[in-house]
C-alpha cells in the first residue's frame, strides 16, 4: 500500500490476526460441542434420541418461520442431514438468542426517534399524480419503515466514488454544529487520514463529531486502539458488533451502512467506504466502481434519524442521546411532540398537528435549482422481520414497463426475486444485470454465476464489468425512479445487515444514474448466451452445490 507508514501496516497485521484468532476460537468451540455431544451419544443413546427430537422441532419450528422459502429449505436439509453440526450452526447463525436482547434496544429507541419523521402524505399524493406507480412504492416504504418520501432535497449522483470523496471534504469543512459519519469499512490510511484533517479541525471550531464503524467490516483495516485514538482527538467514536469468540453473539448481523450527515443540512450515503480502493488509490481488483449521493434539503433528516438509531442502541453500556431536538428541524419536534401529547392532551395535540400539517406545506424551490422531484431515503433492520430492501426492488421490477438495469457486486438471490426479475423479462421489460469482472471473493463469485442461467433463461440479460470490480448498488427504471445506497442483491445485504438506501425519481439524477449505465455497458462482457446454453457437466454441478449453500453465505 503505497504511503503506508510502518505503524499503519502494523495496525494491519494486528487486525487480521484479531480475526484469524477470532475465527479459531469459534470454530474450535464449534468442534468441542460437537464432540462432546459425539462422545457422549456414545455412551448414552438416548442423547442421540434427543438430538433427533430436537432436530424434528427445529425443522418444524423453520418451516413455520415468515422467511424466503429458500432460505427454510437450506436449514432444514442441513439439520435433517447432520443433526448435531446442522442444529448448531442454526443456532449459531439462524437463530441467535442475542437478537431478541438487540431487538429489545432498537424498539425502544425507535419508540423515541420515529415520531420525529414526517408523515409527509401530501407528497405521496402529489408523487401519485406524476405518476401511480410511485405512489404505490412511497405508501410501501412508508408503511413498513416510517420512512417518508420528500420534495425540495437537491440530489447529486456521482458516477465515481472518488468525486463524492472530494465534495464530502468540502462539506465536512464546512460544518457548524455536529458531522455524524456511520461506515461498515474505515481504512486507517491516507484517505481517512484526510478526513481525520478536517474532523479535527471542526472539533476545534465547536462541531460536534461522532464516528461509528463495524468492527467485522473494517478487521484488517484498522487496529483496536482506532476508538481511543478518535476520541483524543476530541472524536466521539463507537464500534458496531465487536468482533470476538463466542458463540452466543450478534457475529452474523452486521451494519453496512455508509452514512455522512453535516448539521442535518447535507447527507452523502452510497456504496462506497472510507478506504482505499474505492478511491482508487490502491487497485487489488483492478479498476473499483462505486457510486455515491450527495442530498441538501428535507430528505437529509432520514439520514439523521438513522444514524441516531444505531449510536444509540449499539450498546446499553454507552451514554446515550437524551434529547434529540438539537439534531431534528423545529416542525419535526413538533410533530414528535403531537404524538406523546395526543395520549394525554388532545387539545394540545391537535393545536401541534395543525402546525406540523403547515411545516409539511411544499416549500418553492429556489431559482436554478430545476426538479427537484422526490427523494426517499430508507433503512432496512434484520430486526424487525422486515424485507424493505428486497421489496424495494421487487416492488420496482413489478413497476418496470420499459427498462429496469441493475448493478450488484454480489448476485445471490432467493427463488422469489428471480422470479420477479424473470416475469419483467417475460413481459417485454429490458432487464439488465451488472456484476463484476474481477472479483474480490472468488467463492461468492462463482456463487453469483451460478445464478445466471435461472435468469438469462427468462430473458434477463447479464453482462461481467470488465475493468475491475463494481461495487455500486443501484437500479434505474423506465427514466422516472432509480435507487443508489448500500443493499447489494444477496442474502446478507437483504437478511442479515442493517443497510440504507434511497429511492429517487422524476428528477436529474435518474437520468443521470441511467446516463452512468450507458457508459458501463460498452466496457463489459455479455455474457447472456453463455450462460443460457454454455454450461458443462462440472458447471452445474459445481454450482448447484455451492447454490445450496448461498443463503448461509
């Protein structure tokens, strides 16, 4: 890594170690139950008639679970064909105690933050206007995640991660009140070290800042003293999920979010990191393609909000927000205040509904500024038993009249999201898949080709990103609604992570997010026939085994 200081390749190596240890220490403790219960089943048959009770329970007990039918039929093979390793590492992964004692904290949280969106109904009707398809997906995202859609937000796309780099400094400069940054990767280097520049800078001018980080997604990346050394610096720092032994753990739920929210005015989400590749300063696969958005305007205060939920309910241990009303705009306390005040007052409640309903007035948008359309930005929670992310895109291929293209560094979809992109196909819609080139995972790579055939079959068209790896997460539709954020087509992405994304139509953005596409598909390979009619023997075999397996992946 060019630049590099000798410390920070230590911090490096330390890091991994931290993992390689981590992943030992877990898997040795997989071994030693699973032994155990071996040797002892041995001895005592009648462990083993438990075991097989257990497993019949457990099976029962997946196949009445509200999940992907794909999903159910994986855990149930797996613990029918191998009772003892199949129930563990359902437990482990599938079911996890430790999501309850989590969903426990962000339900309380939530009770306290959600009030403060919104409802923004009148938007809907107007977006409903322009066009009845987005009105559907507006009422869809706004019902089941409270997060509404909004006019008068200015929406930037860049087509490179490293022109969002540069405007977020810029921005970052130029704060005055708080900057919250929430990323699942911080790369302690040269690009993070310039940011630091800048953080620092602000904490001396008053700003307050806060930093939070997955620990998994950064191993490798950063060293344990990262948060110490943030907060000498006057940079409020928390860390995401710890990574550590341990089988009773929150390890397979992890936050990939990617948030930077300035005094609650401008907000950068998007695919990208803070590290190095995505900036194009190291390139181990090759060229790295991501995108990003910049947002000013209303629609920022769903950044805000979310940012808000993981600081505060990562860990009950830390000191958390007491009042939230510094970091909302005035009309959104308001309406936040309605809601406590409607159980008590109802006087009081309608007199602050009336003044929120007025706050909720469309603002004129200031001269030059164009359309400015509508903007959702959204988060989705392996919590809540929620798909937001999947359905949104569901919910656009089903909306898809003309063309639908997408972009994904991973392709691993359930049975039910193929069959929606394949019926689009199947009705005359231009359904395109991007992935990439080079991969950064060859295991997961080979996965994703395995998903090509059910697809290519149907119709849908799939091309390979030739230069390197594409990284970017996002969809274009029909020149009216596109998505951009951090919810790839896979099942960690759409089951497992805590990830946000933004919906954006009938402005300048959507054409160019389509304009982006355009200039992608001369550089790539398409590799539809190929994989209609192309595969061997080994092929398919190969991936049939590996597809098998991909939801655990």
């Amino acid at each position: 890594m060019g630049g590099q200081t000798y410390e920070g390749k230590a911090e490096v190596k330390n890091g991994v170690k931290r993992m390689i240890f981590t992943v030992i220490s877990i898997i040795i403790e997989l071994a030693v139950i699973a032994a155990l219960i071996y040797f002892a089943g041995q001895k005592a048959a009648w462990i083993y008639t438990i075991l097989r009770i257990a497993a019949v329970v457990i099976v029962l007990y997946i196949y009445s679970e509200h999940n992907s039918a794909t999903i159910r039929m994986t855990w149930i093979m797996l613990v029918l064909l191998m009772p003892i390793a199949g129930t563990l590492l359902y437990l482990l992964i599938g079911f996890n105690g430790y999501l309850n004692v989590m969903r426990k904290r962000y339900v309380e949280i939530d009770k306290v933050l959600l009030p403060y969106l919104p409802d923004n109904q009148k938007v809907i009707k107007r977006a409903g206007m322009r066009d009845g398809r987005l009105k559907g997906l507006m009422n869809h995202i706004k019902n089941y995640s409270e997060y509404p859609p909004y006019e008068n937000t200015k929406l930037e796309y860049y087509a490179d991660a490293e022109e969002g780099f540069e405007q977020q400094k810029k921005d970052l400069a130029k704060a005055e009140r708080f900057i919250f940054m929430e990323y699942h990767a911080i790369e302690d280097a040269s690009a993070w070290h310039e940011i630091v520049n800048v953080l620092v800078d602000r904490v001396k001018a008053g700003v307050e800042v806060r930093v939070f980080y997955d620990d998994m997604g950064s191993l490798g990346f950063i060293n344990t003293d990262f948060v110490t050394r943030m907060e000498a610096l006057g940079i409020q720092c928390r860390v995401f999920n710890p990574f550590g032994p341990g089988l009773n753990l929150f390890l397979n739920n992890r936050d990939h979010r990617k948030i930077t929210v300035i005094d609650g005015k401008v907000g950068f989400t998007g695919g990208y990191n803070l590290a190095e590749e995505y900036f194009h300063r190291t390139e181990p696969f090759g060229y790295w393609k991501d995108t990003g958005l910049r947002l000013e305007g209303d629609a920022v205060q769903s950044l805000t909000i979310t940012f808000l939920e993981m600081w505060n309910a990562v860990n009950k241990e830390d000191r958390d927000d007491k009042d939230f009303s510094k970091y909302i705009p005035a009309a959104a306390a308001e309406r936040a205040a309605a809601k406590v005040w409607e159980e008590t007052d109802q006087k009081a409640a309608e007199e602050a509904a009336k003044e929120a309903v007025a706050a909720e007035a469309p603002v004129k948008a200031p001269e030059g500024a164009g359309n400015l359309g509508f903007v959702v930005p959204y988060a989705d929670s392996p919590l809540d038993k929620r798909r937001i992310g999947e359905e949104v895109y569901m919910n656009i291929a089903d909306a898809a009249q003309d063309y639908l293209w997408i972009m994904t560094p991973y392709l691993i979809l359930t049975d039910e999201m193929t069959l929606t992109l394949s019926l689009a196909a199947k009705r005359g819609v231009d359904v395109r898949v991007v992935t990439p080139g080079i991969p950064d995972k060859k295991l997961v790579y080979t996965v994703t080709r395995s998903y090509y055939n059910g697809l290519t079959r149907n119709g849908v068209k799939v091309y390979e990103y030739t230069p390197g790896f594409c990284h970017a997460k996002m969809t274009v539709c029909d020149d009216l609604f596109a998505t951009c954020g951090t919810i790839n087509f896979d099942y960690r992405s759409l089951y497992h992570h805590f990830e946000n994304g933004c919906l954006y139509a009938d402005n300048e953005a959507v054409m160019a997010t389509k304009r982006d596409f355009e200039s992608v598909f001369p550089q790539c390979r398409d590799v539809t026939e190929e994989y209609t009619t192309g595969r061997n023997a080994f092929m398919r075999l190969e991936q049939l085994l590996l597809r098998f397996f991909a939801p655990l992946m």
